[in-house]
C-alpha cells in the first residue's frame, strides 16, 4: 500500500487507492462511525490499514494484533461515536469492486 496522507475535509469525487497487488480501492465512507469501525475490525474478511504519522506511513495491520488496536481505537476515536475534538483516531472505508472492504484508520499524535 502506497503513503497517502489524506485530509478528509478536502477529498472530492472519487478516491481510488492502488494496493501491492494491483487492486483498486475506492473510498466509500469518510469518518466511519465508531461502532462500523468495530465491526470491521473484528470481521477477519476485511483489511485493517493503519496510517501512522498522519496517514504518511500505512501498514497492514495483522488479525493478532487487532484486538489490541481496537483497545486504543476505542477510547480515542475523533469520529463519530467517538470523542469528536480531542481523540487520536480517524477511520474511513474503502471497498473493491468485489465488495471486499479496508478499513484504513488514521493515528494522529
């Protein structure tokens, strides 16, 4: 998955991401409710990615370690559902035209 810092006042139209593989992801929903992003986090068929650094340094994250980043998604989302002004989380969803589904959260300091 290649860096893309996003800033989702500023998307417009369409947003497609290429991953590794050669599979493209468009953009579906921005600022996905807390309780959407749990449950996406806990299904194992859709990917989680985790934009460390603003969004500037995206990694897959692997199903073990779901359940600890849920922990500190959770008590720090600044979505919807979440505490809007001060939390360290943002989360979005894309999907494939296969309908498989990312979940691509946003972790800023």
């Amino acid at each position: 998955m290649q860096a893309f810092p996003m800033n989702p006042d500023r998307l417009e139209g369409p947003v497609l991401l290429l991953d590794d593989a050669g599979a493209a992801w468009q953009l579906r929903k921005k600022r996905v409710d807390l309780r959407a992003v749990r449950r996406l986090m806990k299904d194992p068929a859709s990917i989680v990615v985790l934009g460390e650094s603003g969004g500037t340094r995206p990694r897959l994250v692997v199903d073990g370690e779901r359940p600890m980043l849920w922990g500190m998604v959770k008590d720090d989302y600044k979505g919807p559902g979440g505490s809007r002004t001060a939390g360290r989380y943002l989360a979005h969803e894309f999907r494939t035209h296969a309908d498989r589904r990312m979940l691509y959260l946003e972790e800023h300091c």
